[in-house]
C-alpha cells in the first residue's frame, strides 16, 4: 500500500517553518539595513567580547555550584576591580601627562617644540645639506597653521563622538551581559531552527568558529597589554638610566600597546612616536643619536619578547594559515577597508576558512559530493 501523502506534507511543513525562522529574519535585516547596522555593530562586539570572557565564566560557573547568573556577576566584578586598580596606578600619572601634552601643544610652547625639532633633525644632516634641509623643513612647517585650524575643529568633533562612544560602550556590556548569561539558550534556539540533517555540522561549525575567534582576540589583547607595559617600564629605564627627558612616558607606551594591534606596522608607531617626542624636547647632554638607537632598540626587543614568549606565532596558530598567508590575508584587509581591515582581516579569513571546511566535510559526510 502506497505512503500516505500526509506525513510528508507535514514533514515538508516543519522544514519550512524551521528554516522560515532563519530566513525571515535575515530578509528582514537586509530590508532595514540602514537602520539595524548601527546595532548589529554593537552587536557583534558584544560577540567579540563574550567569546573572550565566556571561557571565565564557564570556569567560574563550575566553582560557584553551577549558578551562571553568579559566575557572570563575578567576571564583571572582576573586571571592575582591574581597571579601578589600573586607574587608581597609573591614572594620575596619565592625568598628568595628558595635562602637560596638552598645554605643550599650545601657542608659544608649541612653537618652540618645533624649533625644538627642526634643530634636533639639522644636527644630523650633513654640512652641506643643511640649508636644503632647513628649506625643506620650513615649507612644512608654512601647512602647519592649516593643520592645527582643521586638527582643532576634528577634536572637537571627536569630544562628542567620545560622548557617543561611551554610551555605546555601555550598550556592549550590557548586551555582553546578556550573551554570557543566555548564550546557550540563544544556542540552543538557533540549532532548533536548523534540520536535524546538518544539526552536527552546525554544531561543530559554531564551536570551531567561537574557539578560533575567542583564541584569536585573547591572544591579541594579551600581546598588547604586554607590549604596551613593557614599553612603558623600558622608556622610564632608558630615561633614568641616560639622564634623558622622555615626556609622556606612560602615553607612548599606551600607544605602542593599542597600534601593536595592527599587524606589522604597529610596533614601529611607539619607535616614531618616541623618537619625535625626544627630538622635540629640550635635552641638558644635547640630542643623542645614541638614545634614538636605544629607543629603537627597546621596542625590538619588546617585540622579540612578545613574539617569542608571550604569543608565539599568534596569528598564525590560532587560525592555522601560513605565516605567508597570514601577510597576504592582511594586505587583502588593507586594500579593503585600511587600518581596521588589517585588525580584523586574520579572524575574519579564520571564520570563512573553519566554514568552508566544514561544509566541505559535511557535504562528505552525507554523501552530497
């Protein structure tokens, strides 16, 4: 006797409603993408975030008799208590810095930071070559006045865009809370929405992509922060050490940290910041080209210590490309969307590379190839 027509119209019936629960959604984020983007932005840094904490959190959730709500309260707790001690170490310190950068770009002090500057640079310059040098020099210094007017107008500008920033700083933990509280029920909801045929190959696509991207992060903040103290230690030293004057000390070290972000040309931001931040002040022993070889020196050697000890081949392993794919993947992210391109390229190719060989091996797997 022939099958019942029934059970395959319903059949086909819960494999369209399943599948409807993925894809209206997405039609409807593509139809107001103008509108959602701002929040799946915000959205996804909040998924950044909590594929670095949540490793904690599970951790934590073991010791604190399986309560998730308490491990989550004790991350955040954590965190708190980490940047009130950083800001309480070295936040006076910045404060003064940052007061002191401030005043020094201003009217007569700003001027005689640039003579500062122009005669540090001549001193190196041969005999012969210093009046071209000099004029060279000059023509530069005619665009700075149009610089500072357009430099001012962006700071300002860039006030309210901190204003923003902070408010939507404070979107991102919250929905980072939500995530870390909720993510295996939001889990657990999406893969009920995916047919029972590709529910391993689903599964084992979201565990591979967030152990990729949440190793990836980790390891990228570690290197930063490493490079970022380190610096900062070893310009006290070599100031101390030479009896030189290296102001805003604790500033260029933050920013060697913060651009080692960036792959490959980050480290040589803090060696150009603190050599024109040396060249600029006014020195007792004279400018040295001995300090800007041992400035130099500093931040190779903080990235020897970072390359080999504390992230040893970080890119590289924790997305398994060659190195020599890694440069190519990075250049790609260049040529598309500049500096943030090269940030984000390696997970990015990280996520498309675990997917495709999933799919790869899932369409083995159930014979489709």
């Amino acid at each position: 006797m022939p099958d019942s027509p029934a059970p395959s119209a319903r059949k086909l019936m819960q494999t369209f409603m399943r599948s409807s629960q993925i894809i209206l959604p997405l039609a409807a984020i593509l139809l107001l993408w103008n509108y959602v983007a701002p929040i799946l932005l915000l959205l996804v840094l909040a998924l950044l975030v909590n594929s670095i904490l949540s490793p904690l959190a599970d951790w934590l959730e073991t010791r604190l008799w399986g309560n998730r709500l308490l491990a989550v309260l004790a991350v955040y707790l954590g965190m708190i208590l980490i940047i009130v001690g950083l800001v309480s170490m070295a936040g006076p310190i910045l404060v003064r810095q940052v007061t002191a950068m401030t005043s020094a770009f201003q009217g007569q002090n700003l001027t005689e930071m640039i003579e500062n500057l122009k005669q540090s640079i001549l001193g190196f310059v041969p005999p012969d070559m210093v009046g071209v040098a000099e004029q060279r020099f000059e023509a530069m210094m005619e665009k700075l006045p149009g610089f500072l007017a357009n430099l001012a107008d962006d700071l300002a500008a860039i006030v309210f865009k901190v204003a923003g920033l902070v408010g939507k700083l404070v979107l991102v933990l919250v929905f980072t809370f939500i995530l870390m509280l909720e993510s295996r029920n939001f889990k657990v909801q999406f893969l009920r929405a995916v047919p029972n045929t590709y529910f391993e190959l689903t599964l084992n696509l979201l565990d591979k992509i967030n152990a990729q991207v949440s190793g990836y992060l980790r390891g990228q903040a570690a290197a930063a922060a490493t490079v970022g103290v380190l610096s900062t230690i070893g310009l006290f030293i070599i100031s101390l050490a030479m009896n030189v004057t290296i102001p805003y000390f604790v500033i260029v070290g933050m920013l060697a940290g913060f651009a080692n972000l960036i792959p490959f040309i980050g480290p040589f931001v803090g060696i150009v910041f603190a050599w024109i931040v040396y060249l600029m002040t006014p020195q007792a022993a004279g400018i040295s080209a001995v300090v800007l070889i041992v400035l130099a020196a500093m931040f190779l050697l903080v990235q020897m210590i970072d390359n080999f000890f504390v992230s040893p081949k970080i890119m590289s392993a924790s997305v398994g490309m060659h190195p020599l794919v890694v440069i190519v993947v990075i250049m790609i992210g260049n040529a598309l969307m500049g500096p943030l391109g090269m940030l984000f390229a390696v997970p990015a190719f990280g996520v498309i590379k675990v997917t495709v060989e999933e799919v790869r091996w899932g369409l083995k797997a159930y014979r489709i190839l």
